[in-house]
C-alpha cells in the first residue's frame, strides 16, 4: 500500500464521518440572505468594472443547464427532466437576456479564463445550440488562451461526432458522469450505461487531444458494497482518466425529492461505506493518483496535481481549480457567483427566472455581502483548503490582526487535531500534515463561525 495511504485507518475515517461544509464558498450558501437582491449585484458589478480587478484579473464563467432527459434517484442537482428538447431553445435565449445586463455594467472587453457548463446534462443541448451558446459568449468576452474550458458530460448523450463538436467550440476539458459501473447499481439508481460506452468515448476524447479528462464517482449508492465498488475502482484506473472525484452518497429525501425513489434497505451501512472509501483510496493512489484534496485524485502530470505540487491551487463553485482566484459570473437558473465581496444565486426555479428577465432585471434571489470578518476567516479557510498551511504573517498584513489573539480560541481547539497528527502548529503557521490532508475538511470547519450547533451541519454532506 502506498505509504501516503497506510496512516489514514478506517478508524481514523470513523471518527470524521461527521457533515460540514465543501467550502466551495465562505460563507457557505447556507448563510445567503433574501435581503441581497438585484441592486446589491448590480452595485457590484459596477465597482468590479471601476477597480483594478477589472484589467488584472479575467473572470471565471459558470453556464447552468438544467435540463436532463431521465431522472437519475440519487440526484441533488437543480434539474428539470423532460424529452421536449424544444425547451432549451427558450432557455437559451433567457440566457442571452442576461448576459446581456451583465454587458451593460461591466462592457463586453472582459477577459475569461475559466468557463464551466453544468447542469443538469449540458449535452443535453443540440450541436447547434452549443454552438449558438459559444458564438453569443464569444461575442460578448474574450477567452484568453491557456484557459479552463470544460463541460459536464452524460456519457449516454453524446458520440465521437459530437466530441468533435466539442473541440470545434473550444472546450479541452470533459468530465464524465460514470458514478459506478456496477450494472446492478446503475439500475438502483435509474442510470444504465455499460462500462463499454463510457471506454469508447474516453479512448475517441483522447484521439481528439483534450487536455484533461475527469470521472465522476459516487461511494455509497443502493446495491453498492466494498467489493462491488473495487470492481469499479478497478475499472477506472484501467480506464486511467486525468482526474477523479470520488464522492460520497448523501441521502437526504426529505430535501431531494428524487432520492425517495430509492429502496432505503439497499444504502450499505455507514461501516461498509467508510471501507468503501479507504479501499478505493487505496486502490487509486497504489495506482500513482495524486490526492488533490477532499474528493479529488489526479494522475501527477495533470495541471491539477502539478498546482497542488507548486501551490497555485484554488477554489470556487466547482471545486478545486487551477486557474487564479477570479470573480465568477454564474448564469442560468439556481446558478451561484461571487464578485467582488459577495456572493449571489439566481432564482431556482424556470418561472422565477424568466419573470425576472422579462422584467429586465438580474434573477438575482439572494446573496451576502461579506462581513470584514467573513474575509478574514475565507483567507485562512481557502489557504489551508488550498495550500494546506496557513502563514501567519500573510493574514496579519492583508487583515491588520493579530493571528494569535485573533484565533486564540481556534487555534486552541487545533490542539486536537494536533494529537492526532493532523494538523502541526509551529511558531508562525498552521501546517496540515500528509494524514491531515485526507481531513482537511474538518481543519477548515475549525475556523467557520457559523457552525454553532449540531442542526447546523446536518445541512451538509460528510466530510469524507
């Protein structure tokens, strides 16, 4: 076994089977309020176009399609399921409705350097309607060279003619949505697609020269067991993609409709689920998988693993990134973007929406504008989620605190962590350890102010 892995013991991973937050935000969405509206976006729109970070930093783009042909149980997603595909030809002109406020306020120079479609299955959209998704934003932002332009894809979706597509519209990274390839699983779970399919359309991505290419999976799912899901994990790294999330199965169906289509019997148990993760964890670093962070393992050439290697990582919305920390304009319904100091989400539902473009208007629903504070705690937060040590002098100087008075009472609750070979405090940092990485999640949630009480974090999924 990989001497990276062997520490991290199932009864170590027992012990941190507790929820929190992802931190692909602090304040997690959780804490948005109603009270950030439409004006408050616009207002800071309006500064980002007048501030220096409109010339030195280009922007991240975030396309939610939220259309899928077939409903998978298991799903958390914003989505609407329909076979009317004429559906998307509206939706697309909503979404040219905004990006066109957008171009308003802040022009259309702005550089991008990220750009994500997600959904939903984006690949639900005809050739034709990518292409007139491409051709509006392209008219409207330049997209520098060297950037991340990536798509979620349904492997059952799509062929090698529409890959070509793809590359034609300048995506170069794809991800696959596999989540296992057990075919008793994939039933369970409403979601039959052979192993087959997916290695032909990885091989014919490969012919056309994406840079990267990611695999969705999910541990924990009905029918699932540690011995089905080494069969996977076996699979996968036979299949050898660039990246991998590895994710575990949150069954919340008193929030997540969907999820009620699932036998409750067949969920294996919170033990078999932790070996799950250890087996798999295992298995794909023993196969020369780098562990990014939280869900996600890279192959060590990958910009991933190499960002993480040199300590240029980031996050935002969609995870871990290596593109440098930018505004994120989020467009399409329920879609979630930061700028500046503050978050927003636009309204959740196609109705809310459209009512809101008619009327001209951002379908902004809600939002937060960070508090001095909350800035203070998502430095050190996203560093350590990030870099994995947190420099004291780095927070001193941008915040003007004192770290050690500031964080007395954290830093005395990192002591815990410490025991355990977690975490090491030295005189002028925090360092998270290699075993500590694997649980990095729980040293972020030390530094969050708003994780009071147990009802709080039963919000989120676990952190391992």
């Amino acid at each position: 076994m990989n001497s990276v892995v062997s520490p991290v013991t199932e009864d170590l991973l027992r012990q941190y089977d507790v929820s929190g937050p992802r931190y692909t935000s602090y304040p997690t969405a959780d804490r948005f309020v109603e009270a950030f509206n439409a004006e408050d976006y616009s207002q800071a729109l309006t500064q980002r176009r007048s501030g220096p970070a409109a010339l030195a930093l280009p922007l991240s783009l975030y396309i939610h399609i939220p259309f899928c042909e077939s409903l998978c149980y298991y799903c958390a997603c914003n989505k609407i399921i329909t076979k009317h595909h004429e559906k998307a030809a509206e939706y697309l002109t909503y979404l040219e409705k905004e990006v066109a406020l957008h171009t308003q306020l802040i022009g259309t120079a702005q550089s991008v350097s990220q750009l994500h479609l997600g959904g939903g299955s984006p690949t639900f959209l005809s050739d034709d309607e990518l292409r007139a998704v491409m051709a509006m934003l392209k008219r409207n932002f330049t997209f520098v060279p060297g950037g991340e332009y990536s798509i979620e894809i349904d492997p059952r979706t799509i062929d090698a003619e529409r890959l070509d597509t793809l590359a034609e519209l300048g995506f170069n990274r794809l991800s696959f949505g596999v989540q296992d390839f057990d075919p008793a699983v994939q039933k369970a779970v409403h979601r039959v697609q052979p192993a087959e399919q997916v290695f032909s359309l990885v091989a014919d991505a490969r012919s056309r020269g994406f840079e990267s290419i990611n695999v969705d999976l999910i541990y924990g799912l009905p029918k699932q067991s540690p011995e089905s899901i080494e069969r996977t994990i076996a699979q996968i790294i036979e299949l050898r993609p660039d990246r991998i999330a590895l994710y575990a199965y949150a069954h919340l169906p008193e929030r997540f409709k969907p999820q009620r289509r699932i036998n409750i019997a067949e969920i294996p148990s919170g033990g078999s689920k932790i070996s799950m993760l250890s087996r798999s964890m295992a298995a794909l670093m023993e196969a020369g998988y780098v562990y990014v962070g939280m869900d996600h393992f890279a192959l060590p050439d990958d910009a991933l693993a190499v960002a993480k290697r040199q300590g240029r990582l980031h996050r935002n919305f969609q995870g871990y990134s290596t593109q440098p920390d930018c505004d994120l304009i989020a467009l399409g319904v329920s879609s979630i973007g930061r700028i500046g100091a503050t978050y927003s989400q636009n309204a959740k539902t196609l109705e809310e929406y459209y009512d809101a473009l008619d009327q001209g208007r951002f379908p902004i629903v809600r939002g937060l504008a960070l508090t001095r504070d909350d800035l203070v705690r998502r430095a050190v937060i996203m560093a350590l989620m990030c870099q994995g040590q947190v420099q004291y002098e780095s927070i001193e100087l941008a915040y003007l605190i004192e770290f050690n008075s500031y964080f007395a009472k954290e830093l005395e609750v990192l002591r815990t962590l410490v025991d355990q070979g977690l975490v090491v405090l030295e005189e002028s940092a925090i360092q998270v350890t290699a075993k500590g990485w694997f649980f990095v999640r729980a040293v972020a949630m030390v530094f969050d102010r708003y994780l009071q009480t147990d009802r709080t974090r039963a919000k989120f999924s676990k952190i391992i």
